[in-house]
C-alpha cells in the first residue's frame, strides 16, 4: 500500500483549519508518530514594504526581531529556547516573513507565547542592531566578490525591473549604515500584526489541543497596523521582448557564473506541475538532467550546470545556471542554447517522463515524514489557496502530465531567441 493510499495523508479529514477574527489563519495536524512540534507562519510583510532608500529594512526587522522583548532580554530567549531544546527563527523575503519553530509537543505553549511576544513586543536592542549591521555589511561586501550571488542579482533586476522580485537583497552601504532603531520601531508598528498571519502547526498533540493553545495566545491579539493590499505591489510582469546580455566583472575569481533564463509560471497555475516535470528533464533529475549531460558530463565544460524553475506567489523565473572556465563560456552557452532548442521543438521521451514522475511520486510522501516538512506543506496550501485536499489530489496531477503538455508548456514560456543571459566573474580574454 502506498503512502498515498494509507489514511494519515494530511487533508480534510486530520487537518483542522481556523479563521480568527483578528485576521490569523491557522491550520494544525496531529502527527500521532511524533513527540515534537513545528510551528511556521507567514506574515505579509516582506522586503516590498522596504522604503526606496532603505532597501534591506524589512529583513533587518525580521533579523532582529528575536534579539528581545520588552520582558526578555536575548541571553533570557535564547536560555529559554536552548533550555527546553527549542529553537526559533525568523526571515525575510520579497512578499512575506517567514518563521520556523520546533519544540517538544510539551512545550509547545512556551514557544507561542514566546513567538507571541517576540512579534508583539521586540525591543530591538542596540548592541544587536549594531552588531547585526556589521554582519549584513560583511555579507554585502561577501556578495560583490561572489559571481554566483552578483549574477542572480543582475539577472532578477533586468528580469523584474522595478518589481519587488526585482529589488536587491542588499542596499548601498549607505542605506545599509542609515537603518535606525526608529526605522525599525516604526515597520513593527506600522506593518507587523496578525491580519493576514497564516500559521500551520504539525506535532504529537491532537489538532483540537493545538488550535485551543493557539487560541489561548494568538486569539486575543489585536494590534491595528497600515492597510495593505499585497497584490497590488506585485502587478503581472512581461517576459523579455529580445535577448539581452550583461557581464559583471568580479577581478581575480578563476570560475565565471552564467545565468541564461525568462520568466515562468506563477506557483499553483494551470502550468506549473507540467513546467516542474518538464524543468527536472531539462536540468535537474539524476546528474542535472539534459543540461548536466551536454555541459558537463560529455563536453568537460562546467563545474555544474543545471536549471531551476522559480515558481512564485505572483510570478517566477525559469532559469539554467553553470559555473564555469571563463575560456569555456562561449560553448557552454551554445550548448545551453542549443539543449532549450531542443527542449521547446521536441517532445521529451515517454521514459524521461516515467522517470521523474516516479521521482516525484515517491519524493513528495517523505516531505509528510516530518513535521516540518508537513507544516511546510500546509503552509504553502494555504498561501496559494491550493485547498485541504492538495496532497490527496496531487499524484493525478502528476500522473496526468504528458510529453505534449510539457513541449505546450515549454514553448510557452521560453523563447530561445528572447532570453536573458548575465555572466559575472573574471572575464579576461574570453568572449561572452
């Protein structure tokens, strides 16, 4: 019997999904095997709310939000997360904060109470702030000097222009060293708050005990922030209208990083699950699939090469990366171009597909092994409003993908002759 045919397959029947009148959702599920609990949350506030000249804000908010409370100081948090083997983290990203807590099912009011705390009365201490500051500029001056992190962040600026996908993860040193206290004192003030809070929580505690402590904690927090309407700072973005070709040079780095790619179907479209099995023939299944074959394994040219398909709230990017010599660029390219060519002209082979649909079919049941991986899931069935019975229904979408679906799917999205290509690295005397 496979795991989709067994009765613990989270969906309607053992998931308990709860709309609170202050504006959170939550969505628990016992996990009977388990004697721990994962909570994760999303707040709609991510790197999009960041001002013009202070690009950055949001995440160092997000960074320092569990450095203290105005009850806990950070030595008291982290004493009272490591004491109990919890653990607690918070991010950042472009439409939303993300959170990840795991404890024992025991204590898991502890960790809520503390989660409620740490988002409702952060004290942003000013030694953290600072010190957290002399991070994000090292990681900064990391990132000018690294042509994989530099080529991303060329690629998605001429990909999404203005768009918050678009903006870098970095500001200036300038906006970097501007961040104050105040600015971060107000973005909680004005942005972080439980309206449009999602929130899943997977552990061994029944759903109906785990919703009555979420309740217990969450249920009465009220705190009136800016109205905001998410989609409208995420408005539909155009693919590339012609191929368009950028180098950064990055001085003395022996491998140059390439990024050729376009735009991609937006997670939870009617495109996207023939997308994902066509993106793992391309560049992913067993050794990077036909990308890792032509580039690396039979011509010597690249370190690593790949694809990846990027598949978003509101939108994505469909992607092939390598690292390579930067003597080598030039073939690799063509042999890239030259495997999309193929990719969107002929059919993928009945055993390729066979192949990675029995990849996903027998991958996807170990992501509900653990409660991560299932409070992930829940997570992302709420955000993308996919509904309770997602897992149960998701083999026959799989199943249901073919060799015509994959080659509609690809044309539709990638245009060999409309595609964006960014290199970053030591160009030398090389021709890109």
């Amino acid at each position: 019997m496979s795991y989709y045919e067994q009765k613990n397959i989270p969906g309607p029947d053992n998931i308990l999904r709860k709309e609170f009148a202050n504006g959170i959702t939550l969505l628990a599920h016992e996990n009977s095997s388990s004697h721990t609990a994962v909570v994760q949350a999303s707040l709609p506030c991510g790197s999009y709310l960041d001002p013009m000249d202070k690009t950055g804000l949001a995440d160092f908010a997000a960074s320092c939000l569990n450095h203290g409370t105005q009850t806990h100081n950070f030595d008291q948090l982290s004493e009272l997360l490591e004491g109990s083997g919890a653990s607690l983290g918070i991010g950042c990203g472009p439409r939303a904060f993300t959170l990840r807590g795991t404890c024992l099912a025991e204590d898991l009011p502890m960790l809520l109470g503390l989660i409620r705390e740490i988002l409702d009365e952060p004290s942003f201490p000013a030694n953290h702030v600072e010190i957290h500051r002399q991070r994000v500029l090292s990681s900064y001056e990391l990132h000018l000097h690294d042509p994989e992190s530099m080529a991303n962040e060329v690629f998605d600026r001429v990909l999404f222009g203005d768009h918050p996908y678009g903006r870098p993860e970095f500001g200036t040193i300038d906006e970097i060293n501007s961040i104050t206290r105040d600015d971060l004192f107000r973005f909680h003030q004005h942005y972080i708050g439980p309206k449009g809070m999602i929130a899943a929580v997977s552990g061994g505690l029944p759903a109906e005990l785990i919703m009555d402590e979420w309740e217990k904690v969450f249920g009465t927090w009220q705190k009136p922030c800016e109205p905001i309407s998410v989609a409208d700072y995420f408005p539909p973005v155009q693919g590339p209208e012609k191929s368009y070709s950028t180098h950064i040079e990055i001085p003395e780095k022996s491998e140059m990083a390439l990024i050729l790619g376009t735009m991609a179907p937006r997670r939870g479209s009617q495109d996207h699950t023939a997308a994902l099995l066509g993106n793992s023939i391309l560049g992913e299944f067993g050794m990077m699939g036909r990308i890792g074959k032509a580039v690396r394994e039979e011509n010597g040219l690249a370190y690593y090469a790949g694809s990846s398909l990027t598949s978003l709230t509101y939108g994505g990017c469909w992607t092939v990366e390598a690292g390579v010599n930067p003597a080598n660029a030039e073939k690799a390219i063509d042999l890239i171009t030259k495997e999309l060519r193929r990719f969107t002209s002929e059919e993928v082979t009945a055993e390729e597909l066979d192949d990675v649909k029995s990849f996903y079919l027998g991958s996807s049941p170990l992501l509900m092994e653990s409660n991560n991986g299932i409070a992930s899931l829940m997570l992302n069935m709420e955000t993308h409003h996919f509904g309770l019975d997602h897992l149960i229904r998701l083999p026959d979408r799989i199943k249901s993908v073919t060799v015509a679906a994959i080659l509609e799917t690809a044309r539709k999205w990638i245009d060999p002759d409309k595609l964006i290509l960014v290199t970053a690295g030591t160009k030398g005397d090389s021709a890109c």
